[in-house]
C-alpha cells in the first residue's frame, strides 16, 4: 500500500456533432449525448433531460436560477472548473462517494472472467468497500459484500489488506480472484457456501439463526455480458432506465458482446480525483495535442483547419465508397465523419492493419468505430469490427481512482495464433497511459495556491455539463 493510499485509509470554434452514415456514436458525440443519455438514466432525475435524438445537442448545463443558490454558496459559476477543495477535501469526498454508491451501477467486469462455477473475484469501490462476484455451483452469478458477518472480517483480500508472506503463520485467506468451493473467514474460520449461505459457525449460541447470517448481498445486474454492482444500501437499487440500456444495447447487438471473451486486461492506477478522470473522458479537446497514436487512427483531431478537415473528409469517403461531392457544402467547423477511422484504417491498431478475426455478427470491414458509455462514462466501450476495448473508472478516494481495461475478442479467437494480446492492447494502453500521465499532473497542478476555476473552451461541453450536474446534485444534495 502506499503511502497516498494509507491517507485514504486513515481518514478514510463551436462545432456541431453530426451522426455518422450508420448512426454510430463518436467520440466527439459521446462527449455531448451519449453520455449524458446514459448518466441520465442510469440515474434517475441526473441532469432531467428529456429524451432527444443523436442528432440533437445534449441536455444544457442547468439553467442560471437553478445554479443562483451553489454559486453563492461555494463560489462556482456554471462553464466553469469547480473550487479545489472538490478535488481534495476528505469530506467532500465522502460525500461523493456515497453519492454514487446510492446511485451509479459501476461497471465491474465481463461475464466471461468467471466462467466456470467456483470463480471469483473482488471488486473494490471507494475507501472501503469491496464486494465478492462468483459464479456458484447452479452457474448464477451472484456478488456479496466481502464482510464476514461474525466480527466483520475481510473473506476475501483486497488491495490494502496485510499480507503476511511468513509460511509459519497459521492464517490463510483467499486472494482478490480464483477458484473456490467456500469462503473462509481468516478469523475464527466460519464457512459460507458459493450462494451465501453459513455453512459452518462453531460454538455459537442456542438461539443463533444461521440461515439469517449469509453474506450480505450486493446489488448486481448482467447487463450485455457485462457485470454491474451498485453499493447502494436501500433494499431495491436505482434502475438502469431505458435509456442506458440503449446507449449500451446499440453496442451489445452490433457486436454481440455477450458472447465475446477477455482476450487480455491491464489495471492503470490514477493518482487523481476520480471527477478529473472522468472530466478527461468526456472530451477530446486535448486528444490531438496530448493523443498522436490516437488521432492518427481515429478522425478526433480537432486542431485540425477546416481546409485540412476537408482534404481529410474526401481520403474518407473515398474509402468508406461514400460520393465526395456532398462535402462541398460543409460549412466551417463541419465534421461529416467522426466514427469513422482514418485512411488506411480498418480497426483501432497501430499500423491499421487488423488485430483478431472478425467479431461474430460482423460480415467485413466497415472501417468504423462505436462507442457507448454508462454514468458519466465510468464504464466505457470502444468497439470495432475485430476487438472492443472496454474501460472502467472507479472512485477510490479523494485522490486515487482505479482504472481498468479488457479487450473483448471472438470467443473461438485463439491468442497466438488469431491475436496477440499486445497488439490488441497497443492502442488503448498508449493512450489510457498518456491519459494518466494528464491527468495526475493536473491534479498537482490544482494543488497550487496558484490555482483558479477556468473556463471550459467551446469543445468541452462535456465536463461543463458534467461539473454542472455535479454542483447541483452532489454538491447541492
């Protein structure tokens, strides 16, 4: 554990976003509706848009007479960063957490890591919780807190537990994944079956219940194969809402994700508040100053001219087969292709050149990507037609936020011969490591006495709209 986790511990131009030809969902348009379009109903009354269409703008930051009251309670003025003492302040924080432990359905992990009955693994939210995710003996997937109902043990270790490496010691514990047939407290050895169940409690009382001393269950729902956890501690969790399930359905058809498996997976520690994090994700204002891998794959550079911007969109017509002479009306700050991968690009590689076998469902090269996110992007997926990357953002204190990344491949794809993990990953894991190296250093750079909020450019509506639901919601709550 370090030392910065240990603290945590202790106390405790404007441009429209078009559509692509076949209604994906880019980057810059994630930034604007999508996200907001999940956020919104992953989390009811978030923002209190009204459904509109791709094409249409996103639900604007709240209106003046709504911000009149934060504003003059904690100096923010709505298109602006947010006072320091939100990135830093334990009490904040907290409350932060608890805000989004009642609300958010986290994106955990995919289905396929658990895929025989006995497998587990643990995951983390905030300072303390954790919770077990395992497939039991009947093959359900089931998720409980990692809290021993005895005296409150840990069953399952976690990032900060000790770790005793003396092999003379007498205490055993499971690790954070593996295989298991019981959970065994570390303390006085009391058993809980794969479902929950005590199985096993020595010497207690006459008058104790057993079948009332299950592990405590933690809310979970599959959504696309994909695991979802919420840490809520009301009885029934928030819903998902319709639409989240179109933001991540549109995706979950196209490329069947469901039937996908982890082809390979990477843990990326941020040493930065988790509204930094996402504030990053949700625009891509920085991504051709701070991101050349990525815009030379993608067409996300908004640094571009708008006479750069044309010769660009013609070299993209011509390879999607699409008629140029459309573009000549584009106006100043049009982007007609934005889902679209560059020239000589048919996935999200390197060199353009393929990665694994097409996904199932997927009959050729479309030269396209897709993208669909989940409460303000902490859970994140960029498809294409041979691979998707899927990332995760988690708070984890005031500043620490986990991330992690699993790249989805064809579930007969076999590494070695169909793919090679690194070359999957190459993409994702340049970018995500530039993304943190930003990342943190603005949040030292907020550290400075020197620091003021700024202003949000014309390109990052994104953050502004997500600051702003943060200030009305969370901080007003």
């Amino acid at each position: 554990m370090t030392e910065k986790e240990s603290e945590f511990e202790a106390e405790t131009p404007d441009r429209k976003p078009l559509v692509s030809s076949r209604g994906k969902i880019s980057r810059r348009q994630f930034t604007t509706t999508s996200v907001i379009v999940g956020a919104a109903a992953a989390m009811p009354g978030l923002l209190r848009a009204e459904p509109h269409s791709d094409a249409e703008p996103a639900a604007k930051a709240p209106a003046p007479a709504r911000t009149a009251g934060v504003a003059s309670r904690t100096g923010w003025r709505a298109g602006t960063t947010i006072p320091a003492e939100y990135y830093f302040e334990v009490e904040h924080y907290k409350k932060d957490e608890r805000y989004v432990a009642d609300n958010f359905w986290l994106l955990a992990d995919h289905v396929s890591r658990i895929s025989e009955p006995g497998d587990y693994f643990v995951f983390k939210y905030g300072i303390g919780d954790s919770a077990i995710v395992v497939r039991d003996e009947s093959g359900e997937i089931r998720a409980f807190h990692n809290v021993c109902r005895h005296r409150g043990s840990r069953l399952c270790r976690h990032d900060d537990d000790p770790r005793p490496d003396d092999e003379r010691l007498s205490v055993r514990q499971l690790g954070e994944s593996g295989n298991a047939q019981v959970f065994r407290c570390p303390y006085h050895a009391w058993l809980y079956d794969l479902d929950g169940s005590l199985i096993e409690a020595y010497d207690v009382h006459e008058d104790f219940d057993v079948a009332a001393n299950g592990l405590i269950p933690c809310h979970l729902q599959i959504q696309q194969g994909h695991i979802f956890l919420n840490f809520s501690r009301a009885e029934k969790p928030p819903s998902f809402g319709d639409k989240f399930e179109w933001a991540l359905d549109e995706v979950g058809a196209s490329h069947r994700l469901a039937d996908l498996k982890i082809a390979t997976r990477q843990y990326y520690p941020i040493r930065a508040n988790w509204k930094l994090a996402l504030e990053n994700f949700l625009e891509c204002y920085h991504c051709g100053p701070s991101h050349k891998s990525l815009v030379t794959t993608h067409n996300w550079d908004y640094t571009l001219t708008d006479s750069q911007e044309m010769r660009l969109a013609k070299k993209i017509a011509a390879q999607l087969g699409t008629d140029a002479s459309a573009l000549q009306g584009m106006g100043s700050g049009d982007r007609p292709f934005e889902g679209e991968l560059n020239p000589g690009f048919v996935t999200g590689s390197l060199d353009g050149k393929p990665l694994a076998p097409l996904l199932p469902g997927i009959r050729d090269w479309t030269h396209k990507t897709n993208i669909a996110t989940s409460g303000y992007s902490t859970g994140y997926w960029q498809a294409y037609d041979d691979h998707v990357a899927v990332a995760r953002f988690t708070p984890r204190g005031p500043e620490f936020t986990d991330c992690e990344i699993f790249w989805l491949v064809h579930p007969d794809a076999v590494e070695g011969k169909d793919y090679e993990s690194k070359d999957v990953m190459a993409l994702w894991d340049i970018t995500i490591r530039e993304d943190i190296w930003i990342v943190e250093n603005n949040h030292l750079g907020i550290r400075s006495g020197a620091y003021g909020p700024g202003r949000y450019s014309k390109n990052e509506d994104g953050p502004s709209e997500f600051i702003a639901w943060y200030m009305n919601d969370v901080v007003k709550a």
